[in-house]
C-alpha cells in the first residue's frame, strides 16, 4: 500500500465552503464518483479542511497508477460532470502549476510509535 496527500484551496467564501462540503457528507455525494475511485485503486480517501485549505490523503493498492487513474477520470462523463461541479468551489493554490488541481504534498516528517 502507498499514500499519496494532497493541497487545495476552496474559495473563500463560507456559503460556497458549506455547499463544498454538503456535497461531500456521504448521503450528498455521488455513488458513481465513490465507485470510480476505488475503481482506480484508491483504498482510502479522506479529505481535511482547515479555513479554506484542503487536505486529502489516499491510500492506494500497489498497482495504482496516478496516470491510469487520471485517464479513466478523463473518459468518465459523471466524473468529468462531477469536476465542473467541483470546480465551483476550488481554486488552485498559488504555486500550483497550470491545469494542475490537487498539488501533490512532500512528506517531511514521520513517527513511527514501534
């Protein structure tokens, strides 16, 4: 298993941050996007926020392919309908490169308890 995290900031704005997250309480959210992530591989997901900075992290199966996963979102019209919904809300980060969303998060520290 590998975990990827990731950053993105919402709008700033709270009615468009409530309506972010309503769409993301489980009786709100799509069945067809929770199925075409863990289609991907992705075993895991949580999404944080804080003020109007998001978090996600995943955890993925060994054969999770970031590209793969891209392409079948990209070939998915409700996920593609999902991400212009979505996009209502988001704004890339400032040091996000051009067309890129979720910015990967460098790991710096890790505590390991055993």
């Amino acid at each position: 298993m590998k975990r990827y995290c990731f950053a993105l900031d919402l709008k700033d704005d709270p009615d468009l941050i409530a309506q972010y997250e309503h769409w993301h309480k489980h009786e709100n959210s799509w069945p067809e996007i929770r199925k075409s992530i863990l289609d991907t591989g992705v075993l895991n997901m949580d999404i944080y926020r804080t003020g109007n900075r998001l978090f996600m992290i995943m955890d993925v199966s060994d054969t999770f392919s970031p590209a793969q996963k891209s392409a079948m979102d990209a070939a998915n019209p409700k996920v593609q309908e999902w991400e212009a919904l979505m996009n209502t809300f988001q704004q890339p980060l400032p040091w996000a490169k051009e067309d890129e969303k979720w910015v990967p998060m460098q790991q710096i520290f890790h505590l390991n308890g055993s």
